[in-house]
C-alpha cells in the first residue's frame, strides 16, 4: 500500500500558501511554529520536492507548490465542509458555531479579540472560515458571516451593518522619522506606494486620492500584493506606504507597529455588516455574538472619535 500524505502536513501546507508565513499559519492552525515547519519538511521530503522558495522572511509558492496548492487546497476544503456540515446537522455542540471571515479580519481583528470574547462567552466555541465572495450560508454550513461588501448582495439573509469601511494612510513609525513635513503628500513624494490587487482592496488608493484631490501614485517593482495581510508585512519593513481599511490596521496602530497618516476616508464601495440565516436569530450563541459585535464595534468608533 503506498504511504500517505498526512493530513497535518495538507493542512500545514495551505495556511502557509494563504498567509505567507509560517508564524501566522501557526497562529491559524492553533499550533507552534515548530510544528508547521516540520510538517512542511516532511511533506517535501515526502514528495521529494521543495514547494516554497523564502522571499525575505516571508515565503512563496514556487512552481511546484502552486501546481500542488491548485489541487490540494478546494480537496481540503471540501473535507473541512463535509465534517463541519456533518457536525452542524447532527447538533453535536449546540454552541458550536462557524463564523466566516476574510483571512486579513481573522489574523488582525480576531485573533487578537479571541480572550476577551472567551471572557464574556466562555461556553461558544467559534470555528473560523474563509470564504470570500458571495457564497450560500446553508450550503456553505456558515452560522455567521462578517462580511466586507454591501447589503444588496445579502438579501435573502439578515444583514445589520455593523460599521462603515474606512481607508488610512499607513507607514512604518521609522518612516516619519526626521522629517519635518509628515503629511500624506510628503510621504508620497519621498516613499513608494504599496497596492493590494485583491477584488475587495483594489480600489483602495483610487477612492483616497480622489478624496484627497491626489493623483494616484504608480505602482513600483515587487511592491504589488494580492493579499492584505502580505501589504501590512512590506510596509512593517519599511518599503513604502499602504492605503488600507483601518478596522485591519487598528491594533497594529495602537501597539506601534504602524503609524497612521492624515485622516480617514470613508469607503463607499463596502461596509462591515452581520450575516446570518434568519432562522439562526433564535440561538442563544448566535444573538451572544450578535450583542458583542455590535459592542466592539460601537466602542471602536467612539475611541477613535474621542481621538481625534
């Protein structure tokens, strides 16, 4: 019988491939950074293969892995699906539930939230995933849904807006250092512009300029992302500046990590809502979550009102 392929290295294998790090698909995966490495190691080793070329500190696709993660990455979804749905369907933990979010909103939203949501609900246990478009909620097993996007593409759904979608100027705190013009238009004339390429961030730099009365900024060699998450991590670096949705930026701000410049600008192509199959209104976890929500969404706009 020939030998197969752990199921742990699959899984390893696709959040690397999603987040560009080992590190955050440890934190994705709720394991140690050890642990994703090895399972990386023996999945080459086993294929005989090298998948991932490192760029920087951060890591790659090579040929191989993308050819791999074309096939690989939909066959586990459907097996993290099939097990979710037969999970949801037999009621095997009433306060189970599977709430969708982008990868971006998981990594520096969530995650960071995780303690303080266990506080105040520590019987719910909530399942993250990430799928991006429109999508069925039944179909997809999704409880819940934190959804990027407008009402209109929800309609057959319960759909309270939580919060408006505002794009900032962003830059390594190290940027702005001696100088004494630190305004957006100063930075844009002495730093490159980073973009996000993505369907939901594409239009990001074009809805600020034309806010700000700028010209959009042209895009530089190797400073282009498909993904938000890989965008944060080159302005870390100190390689340019980022127009990007404050909600994601938020406690990378707060902690430091990233100042942020000038003001806010509302984005009239999203907003931040609640999703959720009406029938699931009538479930305590679902309305626990609801009311939390609603809370750390108020709370933020008041502190960033009380900081202006």
């Amino acid at each position: 019988m020939r030998k197969l392929i752990p199921l742990k290295s699959i899984y390893a294998f696709v959040a690397v491939a999603e987040t560009g790090s080992m590190t955050e698909a440890a934190a994705v995966l709720s394991v140690s950074h050890s642990a994703v490495s090895q399972a990386i190691k023996a999945l080459e080793t086993q294929l005989s293969l090298p998948l991932f070329r490192r760029v920087g500190r951060r890591v790659e696709l090579n040929q191989n892995g993308q050819k791999y993660y074309r096939k690989v990455a939909p066959a586990l979804e459907q097996i993290v699906d099939a097990s979710e749905e037969l999970m949801h369907h037999n009621n095997i933990n009433h306060n189970r539930l599977m709430v969708n979010m982008v990868h971006s909103l998981a990594l520096h939203w969530w995650i960071p939230r995780v303690p303080e949501f266990q506080d105040i609900a520590p019987h719910i246990d909530v399942r993250i995933s990430n799928l991006t478009q429109t999508f069925d909620l039944n179909r997809e097993g999704i409880d819940v849904a934190l959804i990027h996007g407008k009402a209109d593409e929800w309609k057959e759904y319960y759909c309270e807006k939580l919060g408006s979608d505002e794009l900032i100027m962003v830059c390594s705190p190290h940027l702005l250092e001696g100088l004494d013009d630190k305004s957006p238009a100063a930075l844009l004339d002495k730093y490159p512009a980073i973009f996000v390429t993505n369907l939901r961030r594409k239009y990001d730099w074009l809805v600020w300029c034309e806010a700000n009365g700028f010209i959009v900024p042209k895009k530089q060699k190797n400073l282009t992302f498909t993904a938000s998450i890989q965008a944060v991590q080159a302005v870390t670096r100190r390689l340019g500046v980022l127009i990007t949705h404050e909600l994601f930026v938020r406690d990378d701000i707060r902690h430091g990590v990233l100042t942020k410049v000038g003001e806010a600008v509302p984005n009239p192509h999203q907003d931040v809502y609640f999703v959720c199959p009406p029938e699931k209104l009538t479930q305590e976890s679902v309305l626990t979550l609801r009311s939390w929500l609603r809370k750390e969404f108020i709370g933020s706009v008041q502190t960033r009102n009380g900081n202006k």
